[in-house]
C-alpha cells in the first residue's frame, strides 16, 4: 500500500470566552471554517434527541438559541466574526462569495402548512441581520458555490421523509437527493431521479467553482454537475466512502465501509465500467496514519480537520 503524505494547513484555534468548537469545513476559496458555540449551548446543540418510541433521532432545534462564532482561517489570515444566536441543531457552516455566513441545521420538523422548521440561516456578519430559509430535513452534506448557490445533499431521511415531511406532510424538500438553491432558499434545480438511477443516500458531496459532483448508494457512481446542470456519470469500485476529492478523471477517496480514518484509495474514472483503485495511506510527516474526526472533499483536495490540526492530499500534489 502506497502512503501519501499530507500537508499540514493550520493548527485548529482554540476556543475563547469558553466558546466550543461544533463544526469544521471549506470554504470555496479553500479557507477553513471552525464554528463555536458559547458554553451554555454545548450539550444542546448536539446532545438532545427525541424517541418516537421505536428510535432516537436528533433534536432539530434547541430549546433556546444560543450565540455562534466563526473563525475563518484563510492563507496568512485569521477572521473571527460574532453572530447572533441560533437554535439549530448539529450545524453545518459555509460563507457566501460576498462574506454572508450560512449555518445549516441538518434535520427540520413539518407540523402544517404553515408550522415547519426553516433549518438555514444566512448572516450577514458586518450587520447581524439574519434570514431563515427552509433547505429540507435529511441533509448529509451543504456547500456554497462561486456562484452564491447552496448545494444540498441528502441522506436517506431526507429523500423518504421523517419529522412530518411525507407522512402526514408535503414530500421530502430533498426527495430527489440533491438540490441547489439560491441564497434565498428558493430552488434552482434538483436531481431528475425519473430520467437517472434515483439517490437513495448522497454520501458525498464535492462542490468546486460552479460546479458539484456527488457520490451516492446505492450503485456509488460518481455524477458531475456541470454549471448549467449537465449531469456526467462514471463508475467506480469502491461503497461507503463518505469524501473524494476530484481533477478530471482522476479520483482520491476516503475510506470504504469499516476502513480505518487513515485509509483511502485511488484511481480514474471511466463512463463505462468501474476503474481499478488502489489503496493508500494518509499518514503524518514521519509516516504517522492521520486519525481525522472529519474527511472533506473541495475540488482536487481532500480535508482531513484531526483534533489538534488541518491536513491536506491534493491530487494534483499528492506522491507516494
């Protein structure tokens, strides 16, 4: 098995005032995105969960909101912005082209027609004014694009229904699996799941300039979104990978089903059959395996943020 060594980004900052750490990403510009929460939200932004009597689910909102801060660690940069306070739960953050903050609450409740949870929320840092919008129960994986559009990526939940959304409610906002939006939520496009193999999972999602790729149960191809939604599918062999980061046919994932954090595999694309992977290593200077809590893929690069630091596998880059 070839190693490939990644590239140390940054240190992750450390939390002040008592603020804890609840999220990481990228933003499209490859800075990184660390979001807190002020110490009285930290149990509840991620440790409520309700039981319908058969199973725990995650709690959509907190009981009271709670004040967020974000620090976005650009090259030979650092910016820390306050932002009001929020009741999502589990958030997910990107940044918008024009520096407006969007947090993104993964589940949300459907209890009428006028009673449902708009699970986005889009700040704008300079002024704290802040407009909530409805993205869908179920999502797996958010990213912004170039262009200002949020992609969304939806995990099983979200494409059948849970907490109201197909049964007793409206079909699942994120049925068809993926859906970009615009910055007001309103929908600009969705996966044509009656012309395609239907998504049943978005186990990743990779959005670079403006344009997506995803890779999805149950086949696991790899689809390419191109600006104009001109959808491009190619095989692979590999299932359960939950990153991969992309440069033309070339492919680098993360790990398969029940693979250590310090696993992935690489190889090319082909439209036709699924290409052969090879397995590699993520390992530290010194060839030390990564042990990453969160695996994120923009364009050609896999993220790996570990408990102390951010990594980085470019494949236009990596060597073994």
């Amino acid at each position: 098995m070839a190693d490939i060594v990644l590239k140390k980004l940054c240190a992750v900052p450390a939390g002040t005032d008592g603020y804890v750490m609840v999220s990481q990403s990228v933003a499209a510009d490859n800075s990184l995105l660390f979001l807190f929460i002020e110490p009285s939200g930290k149990e509840a932004v991620a440790g409520r969960t309700e039981n319908n009597g058969f199973a725990t689910f995650p709690k959509p909102r907190m009981g009271a909101p709670c004040r967020f801060r974000l620090v976005r660690v650009g090259e030979g940069s650092v910016q820390t912005a306050d932002l009001p306070p929020l009741d999502l739960t589990f958030p997910m953050v990107d940044v918008f082209p024009d520096g407006r903050v969007l947090i993104v609450g993964p589940r949300c409740s459907w209890r009428s027609e006028t009673d449902f949870d708009r699970n986005g929320a889009v700040i704008d840092p300079s002024t704290g004014a802040v407009s909530r919008i409805l993205l869908g129960d179920g999502i797996e994986n958010i990213a912004v694009d170039t262009r200002g559009r949020i992609w969304a990526g939806y995990f099983d939940e979200g494409v059948f229904g849970n907490f109201g959304w197909s049964d007793p409610g409206p079909k699942p906002v994120g049925a068809a699996g993926l859906v970009c939006f615009s910055d007001t939520g309103e929908k600009l496009w969705e996966y044509p799941s009656e012309r395609h193999a239907p998504i049943d999972d978005c186990y990743a999602l990779n959005v670079c300039g403006d344009k997506a790729a995803i890779y999805y149960y149950s086949d696991f191809p790899v689809c390419t979104v191109s600006r104009d939604f001109t959808l491009t599918f190619r095989q692979t062999a590999v299932h359960g990978c939950k990153a991969f980061a992309l440069s033309g046919e070339r492919v680098l994932f993360s790990g398969q089903y029940n693979d250590s954090p310090h696993i992935g595999y690489r190889g090319t694309l082909d439209p036709d059959r699924a290409g052969e992977m090879t397995q590699v290593g993520f390992v530290l200077a010194g060839g030390v395996p990564v042990q990453a809590d969160r695996i994120t893929g923009r364009g050609s690069t896999l993220y790996f943020f570990a408990e102390d630091a951010v990594y980085a596998a470019d494949l236009d880059a990596a060597t073994s």
